[in-house]
C-alpha cells in the first residue's frame, strides 16, 4: 500500500479537524462552521477559495503550468438530524445532529490532499476541490450547479467517494454504469365520505381502497416491468382515522420509489397514477396523487471508472479494488454525473472496531447513531485524491 509521507506525517492534524467537525455537525444548507474551518485551513495553506456557490459550499483553486485542463474532487459536508449514541470526546455536541454518515472524514481526506497539493503541484493544469453542502436530502450538488459551478470552474471530470462500514480498510470498490438508485417520494390522498363505523354503507370508506391500492402497486414491479430492471415501491406510511368507530374521511399513504434508470422510473410513476386513480374510481372514492423525484441515479461513465481503478491498483493492488454490488440507495452525486464524465466509487471503512471506548451499542453502519468515521482512512483516501489529480493532470 503506497501513501505519501507528507500525508502521513499530517494525519493526526487532519484528524483533530475531522474530529472538531464530527463534534459540531450541522444539517443541510446550514454549514456556516464547516465551511468557515474548510476555509480557515485552505486559506492558512495559501490556496484560493470561493464560497457561496449552494449557500455554504466551498471551491478550492490548485493551479500549476500552463495546461488549461482542470479536474475536480469533491467532498460533501453535512450532517444527518440524527441523536448520537456514542459518548467519546468528540461525539456531537448539538442534540439531534450527528455526523452519522462520514461527511466529516470525506472533508479531511480532501483537506489532506489539498495541503500536498499545494506543497508539491505535480500536474499541469487546475484541481478543483469541491466541499458541498446539503447532500442529506437537500440536493446541494443541483444547487452548486444551479449557481454555476461548471461555468465557473470549467473542469473535464469530477470525481467522489464515499466510505464504506463493513468493507474492509485499506480497500476500495467501484462499477461502471448504475452504482446508486433514484430516489423518489410519492404522496396519495384518498378522499372518501365519513360515517359511522356501525353503518359504512352510509359512507366510503377510503382505508380498503388504501388497502387495494397497496397490493396493486406490487404488481407494477412484478408484471409491469421486466425481471432484469431493478425498481422498488414501498408504502412507508398510511395514516387514516382518529377514532375507533368512526369511518375516516380520508386515508394518506405516502412512500419512495427506487430505480437505476429513469426509463422505468417514468413507467413506475404512470402506473402508480393510473393504478391509484382507477382504485379509487371503482370505489366511488377520489385521489390526489403526488409524485416528486429526489436524485436521480447514480451512473458512473466507463473510460473515467476505468481511470480511477487502474490509479487504485497501481496505489494498493488489484486484490483489494473491488466490483461494487450497486445500491438501491441514493446519493446526490448523480446530479455531477448528469452533467459531467466522472466516477463515484467507495472507500472501506472497517467493522467498527476502530471506534474508541464510549462509542454506542449499534454496528457502526451509515446513518446509525453509534457511527464513527475510521480515522485511518485519512492519509489513505488524501493519497488517492492526489494520485488521481496527478494522473489526470500528467503533462501529455
């Protein structure tokens, strides 16, 4: 396994400043300290910034030589509205925000790379190092694009990694094409007419409507598209009445969709509007449908995800860069992906048994309250951060 000793040698300093942002998390678009120390430290090491784009981000600008060629890394920033479990020194000290996902450590490993770029700028051209804000949920990379990150900071491809609890340390994994799923949320209100619970044939009662509906959506994903396309339909909540014998006037369902293309994506949501109107109209009930898509999926381009695994092989050998299984979660990466050649791939972040004493009862999995980032991952994905930008930006 081949890091850089200058990266090492900072490790533990990069680490104080994962570990003061992992005890001061803050949600979406609310990044104020996060960026403030992301800039402190970028500014201290000599490296133009620019803030604002998305509310908080930050765009970091290394540039060497005279090549006009740029690549850009980007690590997102926020927090989950999550309690901590754990009650190390540096657990979250705001109630309900924790670091529970490693946005912390995604921004160290970048800080790590970025003071090495800037001591030794061994590349012909500009690296762009992108904090972004708000990926839990709030689209922050849509909102950097929406305020012109790639007509500000033109840039031939972007790259993104995310860590991984359960592979192992010191491994990477990756996949061409579908990695991360859409994410969609839907809404369905049911409008029936009230009555007693004694007399129903003096209403319509909405919740065996809900009840048809539910079933039918699972033969959208069954008989409506094909075995080999991946889709998910889950009816998360159904909420309905507020007494016992009373027939409710209406019943709310509301749920998520998940796909790899948006081909079945559109289907998916077609069917579900015609199968959720139809139900009700065979029930002399009425509908209001409500469909909003989230982040779209994550599709990795085939010539940068080959880049990125031939630069990870050369960094700690075939054996340990793995095939990605793809994901029916979601990340909002995708929205770079729609608008530029790149590659999200996954760092290993071990079993938990990193985590010092005082850590929570729970596995340490992403978006669980007993998570912690492994620290040993810092000098491990700054290396490779470097070694892609200097590999990308190789005078040719």
């Amino acid at each position: 396994m081949k890091m850089i000793e200058s990266i090492l040698a900072d490790a533990a300093d990069i680490a104080a400043v994962r570990r003061d942002l992992h005890a001061h998390p803050e949600l979406c678009f609310e990044e104020q300290r996060t960026a403030d120390v992301i800039a402190a430290q970028l500014t201290a090491w000599g490296i133009p910034i620019h803030r604002g784009l998305g509310r908080t981000g930050i765009v970091a600008i290394l540039k060497q030589g005279t090549s006009d060629r740029a690549v850009g890394l980007r690590a997102d920033m926020d927090a989950l509205p999550i309690t901590e479990h754990n009650r190390f020194e540096h657990a979250s000290q705001y109630p309900g925000k924790m670091h529970a996902c490693g946005h912390d450590g995604h921004v160290a490993m970048l800080l790590g790379a970025a003071k090495h770029l800037a001591k030794h700028r061994n590349y012909d051209g500009t690296v762009y190092l992108i904090f972004q804000p708000a990926e839990e949920g709030g689209g922050g990379a849509r909102e950097m694009i929406r305020d012109g990150l790639f007509e500000q900071f033109p840039m031939e491809a972007i790259f993104g990694a995310h860590n991984w609890p359960g592979m192992a340390a010191g491994q990477f994994a990756l996949k061409t094409g579908p990695a991360f799923a859409s994410s969609n949320e839907f809404r369905i209100t049911i409008r029936g007419k009230g009555a007693h619970a004694a007399m129903p044939h003096n209403g319509i009662d909405p919740v065996p409507v809900a009840c048809q509906m539910v079933q039918a959506f699972q033969t959208i994903v069954s008989r409506n598209k094909r075995p080999i396309d991946p889709g998910v339909i889950s009816v998360t909540m159904i909420h309905a009445g507020e007494a016992t014998n009373v027939v409710p006037e209406s019943c709310e369902l509301q749920g998520t969709v998940r796909t790899f293309t948006l081909e079945v994506l559109d289907m998916i949501e077609q069917r579900m509007r015609t199968v959720a109107e139809n139900t009700c109209a065979a029930f002399d009930a009425t509908c209001e449908f409500e469909f909003k898509r989230n982040y779209p999926p994550t599709i990795n381009h085939p010539a940068e995800t080959e880049f990125v695994q031939r630069v990870m092989t050369e960094m700690v050998g075939a054996e340990n860069v793995q095939v990605f299984e793809p994901t029916m979660g979601a990340e909002d990466f995708s929205f770079f992906l729609l608008e530029k050649p790149g590659c999200y791939f996954l760092i290993g972040n071990g079993d938990g048994s990193h985590r010092e004493g005082g850590h929570g009862m729970g596995p340490c999995m992403l978006h669980n309250p007993s998570y912690d980032f492994n620290d040993d991952l810092i000098p491990l994905g700054a290396t490779l951060w470097v070694r892609l930008a200097e590999a990308w930006l190789a005078p040719r």
